[in-house]
C-alpha cells in the first residue's frame, strides 16, 4: 500500500502506459483480471499467514507456506497494490542479517519509494547492519566492525534526510551515535547524544539518551558524570531504564575503587528492582565488590547466594570460576577444585570456559605436587574437550599426551 502522494503522478502513469498495454496485449489476462487475480493472491497469503507466524515458529511448513504465498503476490502481481505489502511481509518473515532479507528490503525501497514500508525497510538494514557488528565486536572478530558500523550510519543518516516525518526518524537519530559509540568513536557519540537532548525533550526516547549518556562517561572513566546521568534516569521512574541506571551508579563506584560505595549500590538494587536482570546481576557483582576489600567470606558467600538464586543467569560461570579464584588466594584446594570442576561439568555453559576450567582443575594438583590427581584431570580434560580453545596461547593448548607421560615420570 501507499503512503506518500508524489507530484509527478501523471508522468509515472504515462510511463507505465506502454509497459500495462505491452502486458495486456501480450497475454490473454485483461486489467480487470489482473486486479482481482492480485486481490485473490493477496486474500489468500493474508489467510495463510492468520495469526501471523513468527520467524521463530516450530510450524516450519506453515512457515513456507506462508514465504511462498507472499512471493507469488509480488513475483506475479508487481504492480498490484500489494506486491511492496508482500515484500515486507516476506522480508519480516527471513532473518534481519540474512543477505536475502536484505535484497527484499532494497528491491522495495528501489521499486516502491512512496511505499508505506520504505522506512521501515532501510530502518530494517540498517539496525541489522548494526547487530551485525554489535555481534562481531562480542566475538572478537575486528576486522568488518567499521564496515557494517558505517553502512548502518549511512542507512539510518539517509532515512533521517529522506523520510523526515517518518516515526522511525527519532530512533534513527538516536542509533546515529550509538554507531558512534560501537565505533570507538566517544567524543562524536557524545556530542551527538547532546545534541539530541533538547529536541528529544518531549520524546520517551530522551531517557535513553541519558542513559546512554551515562555508559559512555563510564567508557571515559568520567565517573561522577556517568552518576549523574543515571541519576537522571533513576529520578525518572522509567520502568525500563531506572534499574539499569540504578546498577551503573553502583558500576561506576566499581570502575572507580569505592567498593563499599559500590556494595551499597549493589544492594540498593536488590531492594528496589529484585525481579529485573539488575537485581540478579547485583548479587554477583556485590560479591566481587567484596573480594575487592578482600572480606573473602562475604563474597564467596554472596556469589553462591546469587548462584542458588539464579543458576541460569549469564555471570553464574564466571562466579563459580570466582569462587575458585578466590580458595585459591585462601590456600582453600578442596573449594577451589569442586568450584572448577563445577564449571567444567556443567553442558550449560560454552566450550572455551569449561575447558579452561577442567585445565585448572590439573594445574592446582599440578602446582600442588599431587601428580596422580594432575594427570587424571589432564586426562579428562584430553577427552572430554578435544578441540583446542579458541585463543591459540591458551595454556590449556599445551596439555598433550607427550605433556602427561613427562609429568608422569617426573613425578614422585
């Protein structure tokens, strides 16, 4: 369907003359034909698609059904009303960093401009171009971060100057600088953020702004500013940000050494956000605050409280790594093992972490003369983790059955 009213709609019409006449002569279908085959087409991919299935779905035939039914509207009807719909929606339906789903989103922005959907397809590239690098940069893979950065800050600069009164126009202004800040780029992040401050003043997107603010002032170690624009964020109320808000006042302390600060941060978000995933991170940070202080106790006590609290939660590997690293200043061996081997039993948790936790099981028997002990866990570790981790120099890399036998005969 159509939004935008464009002026030049006689010339359009008059150009398209000659390519409906060359279809309609050329075939044995008449105009009238061809709008009701387009409406039936359509009707019949709405009815498929009743409810609208998710790319997710475990119905993966109704899944294809529904991709196919979508292609034929605008693969047969191309000059129907609803062939930019069918794009969308088939587009919607593959994923967003997918290359095919890209070649969707352009052909309806290149075919169909005036498209109620153009927006929202180069908004669509764009923010997938976006993840892509966010993806890349947590994976370690460098070399195509700029290159997906800087095609997303040209999708969502062009939307801004094609599509002003678009709702997405303010997001993208906002995803502008937080390409920025991915980039590496603070300064330019943080001016662009300030920038935004005053048009923003009246839009729910200002409190991000703040927010966002505020983790960028933690990047630069301006701590007292970075609490301030939390600060900001927490006396707003927002529901979804003030946790977090509240958790980076607690993380600045951190980063700046003020561990007690920090533990009193930590605590108060327990007590006012306890069901959000501040609450459940503050338990483990609050326990690394404390080995900070060196109270050994209270961490380890405050990470296992955090682990019975929340086992799924994405910090419970490396608190039970923690844990171990901590016995381990202690001089406690029996802890520090059972908290290793913990991680590295456990099929929850990714590759590279257990397998560097099973190595340290045989590196504290190994470091502590108990050879039989070493050598068996070296053993598992052969066995039970036959790729090599993903850092080359990792020590875990060395332990070999040549390593083993020359542990073995030094050994008493």
């Amino acid at each position: 369907m159509k939004k935008f009213i464009i002026a030049e709609i006689c010339v359009l019409l008059a150009l398209a003359g000659g390519f409906w006449l060359g279809r309609v002569t050329g075939g044995s279908t008449s105009y009238e034909d061809y709008y009701d085959n387009a409406d039936k087409a359509w009707a019949a991919a709405e009815a498929l698609d009743n409810p609208p299935i998710e790319l997710d779905s475990p119905d993966t035939d109704r899944l294809r059904k529904v991709r196919a039914a979508y292609r034929e509207v605008f693969d047969e009807y191309p000059d129907s009303r609803w062939a930019d719909d069918a794009i969308y929606q088939l587009a919607s339906r593959i994923p967003r960093t997918d290359e095919e789903a890209f070649a969707l989103f352009r052909r309806l922005i290149n075919n169909y401009p005036d498209s109620q959907w153009s927006d929202d397809s180069m908004y669509a590239i764009a923010f997938a171009s976006y993840q892509i690098a966010e993806e890349l940069k947590k994976t370690g893979t460098l070399e195509s971060l700029d290159a997906y950065y800087n095609r997303a800050l040209a999708l969502f600069n062009q939307l801004i100057a094609t599509y002003p009164g678009s709702e997405l126009s303010e997001q993208a202004q906002f995803n502008t600088a937080m390409c920025y800040s991915g980039k590496g780029e603070l300064n330019l992040a943080l001016s662009t953020f300030d920038a935004l401050r005053e048009p923003f003043s009246a839009s729910p997107l200002l409190y991000q702004v703040l927010y966002a603010t505020g983790e960028i002032y933690l990047k630069m170690q301006e701590y007292e500013n970075a609490r301030v624009e939390f600060t900001n964020v927490v006396d707003s109320g927002d529901p979804d940000l003030a946790p977090f808000a509240s958790f980076g006042i607690s993380q600045a302390y951190f980063a700046e050494g003020k561990y007690q600060e920090a533990i009193d941060g930590y605590q108060k978000v327990i007590d006012l956000y306890p069901d959000t995933k501040a609450g459940q991170d503050a338990h483990f940070y609050m326990g690394w605050a404390y080995e900070r202080l060196g109270k050994y106790d209270e961490a380890i006590a405050q990470i296992e409280k955090g682990i019975g609290l929340f086992p799924r939660n994405e910090n419970v590997a490396n608190a039970q790594v923690y844990i171990a690293q901590i016995a381990l200043v202690n001089e406690d061996i029996g802890t520090a093992v059972d908290a290793f081997q913990k991680v590295a039993d456990n099929s929850t948790y990714d590759y590279d972490t257990r397998r560097m936790a099973q190595y340290s099981v045989g590196k504290v028997y190994e470091d502590n003369d108990d050879t039989d002990l070493a050598v068996e866990a070296y053993q598992k570790l052969l066995k039970d983790f036959p790729e090599p981790h993903r850092e080359a120099s990792h020590q875990s890399n060395n332990i070999t059955e040549n390593y083993i036998q020359s542990l073995r005969s030094a050994g008493p």
